[in-house]
C-alpha cells in the first residue's frame, strides 16, 4: 500500500487569477507558475451575496449558508416573521435593509455555530488526522482535529474557546511577529514608507503561516492541514484598481498612483508565492496542495 500524501489546503482571500496569470507570465510568481503548468486550475463562481465567513464556510463544507448555519456576522431582528426571528444574510444591490426589514433593526454581533460538519472534522472520522489554522467560524469546540486555531484567535481578543488544544492559546502568542522582524520584512520588499493597512495584513498573514508550519511539524500525523491567509482582501480592496490600470488599461506611464498601487499588490503577491514555495519544500514524500 502507497503512503498518503499529506494535504495542505491554504485559502488566499481576496487571490484572483486576473493578477496570478499576468504576473506569473511575467516571472514575478515563479511558485504559482509551477502550479499553473503541473496543476490544475480554474475560475470559481462564488455565492451571492460573497460574505466572507459565508464563501468559506462553503467551501470548507460543500453547503451552501442555509444549511452549514454561517450566514455573516451582521444580523437583524425579523419579528415581523416570527418573535426573535433573525435575517443573517440579506440581499445585496437593491437596498433591502432599507425597506425589506420592516421596521428590523440590527442586532449586536454573534457567534454562529455551524450545523454541518467541515472537512477538519469529517476527514479524521474516515482515518485521516485533520488539522485548520485561521478559518473563519472554524469553532474548535469539536476537538476532532489534531490542533486547531479560529479566525478570531488571531485578534485582540482571542478567547479560551479559539484554540485546541487549550494550551495552544498562550503558545500561539509567542509567534505574533516582533516589529524588528516585520520591519525588515517589510522594508526588504516594499519599500518605505508602508501604509499601516499593508504593515497589519502582512503581520496577520505571517503569524498565522509561520504558526501553522511549526505546528504542522510538531505534529506530522495530521496528514491534512487547512490554513487561511485574509491580509490579501484588504491589499486588494485599496490597491487592485491601480493595478488593474497598470495591467490592463496600459496607463502606467500617466498615473503614479496607479503605478504605485499596482507595485504594492504585486510585491503582495510575490510574498505569497514566497511563503507557499517554504510551505511546499518543507514537505517530505508525497504531498498535495490546493
């Protein structure tokens, strides 16, 4: 019998094949062309409205909100369904919190607890050690997967429930980049002066990846490790129109700012490219990337 390859599945938010062609071609993403030529690829048409915790909770499940329970974390009161109803996706582009709540209002954030199961935990109960680090909404509650750290361990308050094992919350800690560290990161590769938005999505992308590959090397029997990196969404919500000038509308000469923005995504990317290179040669025998 063969030996299983060992799965890494790491989530990009925000990653588009309209920035991965054009600057693999151009040999700025060397890893991400090797995937391109030896992998398979293809456009993802997402679910409508794309609410974050939604989309990848889908994709983790293989249900659509209705039925794995993660709608978003913006609910509103619906009495006018039933007493204590709650709407927890609401319709997009047509200005529905406007006129479709009848009188609703918006109720404080919650913590939703998803009704199916994910693939951290349906793969260990078919013999394969699981393992997911950053996921949003990924509750360790069900302790079935070898360690396990949620989206919100990441923030300021992470909380005793978004690690698992327990003792992972302190150690967790002890990976969040130093500023010497992020500094030199920072200034090797982008070029002062950095804009705090860029600085807090690196160090958030970097402390999860870097925590994930110590832990994945502590524990080698989870033969399967899910992994989520968000810093990209919010590069690519303040950069990707510059971008796609200086790509696409061939204006690059004309428009510095545009040239900027364009150079700060790529430099993102080639980070990113860097980082999934690392994941990739740390491994040994077989292995499988999504």
């Amino acid at each position: 019998v063969g030996q299983r390859p060992r799965l890494w599945v790491v989530g990009i938010d925000a990653a588009t094949l309209d920035a991965i062609l054009p600057l693999a071609g151009q040999g700025r993403l060397p890893f991400f062309a090797t995937l391109l030529r030896g992998g398979a690829y293809g456009r993802l048409t997402s679910i409508s409205p794309t609410r974050r915790e939604a989309v990848w909770m889908t994709l983790a499940t293989g249900k659509y909100p209705f039925k794995h329970g993660i709608a978003g974390r913006r609910p509103y009161s619906a009495d006018f369904f039933a007493p204590g109803a709650e709407l927890r996706l609401l319709p997009m582009g047509i200005s529905f919190r406007r006129w479709g709540l009848l009188g609703g209002h918006r109720l404080p954030p919650g913590t939703a607890v998803p009704r199916t199961l994910a693939q951290w935990q349906i793969l260990p109960r078919l013999g394969v050690p699981a393992s997911v680090v950053g996921w949003p909404e990924a509750a360790p509650s069900s302790r079935e997967a070898v360690f396990a750290l949620s989206d919100r361990f990441f923030s300021q308050e992470p909380g005793s429930t978004s690690a698992w094992p327990a003792e992972l919350v302190e150690k967790g800690q002890l990976f969040l980049p130093r500023p010497a560290d992020l500094d030199a990161l920072l200034g090797s590769r982008f070029g002062p002066p950095v804009p705090d938005w860029l600085a807090d999505a690196l160090a958030n992308d970097l402390w999860r990846r870097t925590l994930a590959l110590s832990l994945a090397e502590e524990n080698p029997r989870a033969e399967a490790v899910f992994l989520l990196l968000p810093g990209l969404r919010e590069v690519s919500r303040r950069t990707f129109g510059g971008f796609s000038t200086v790509q696409f509308e061939g204006e690059s000469a004309t428009k510095e700012a545009a040239r900027e923005a364009a150079e700060r995504l790529s430099v993102y990317y080639e980070q990113l490219d860097a980082w999934l290179a690392d994941i990739w040669s740390r491994g040994q025998g077989p292995r499988l990337l999504a």
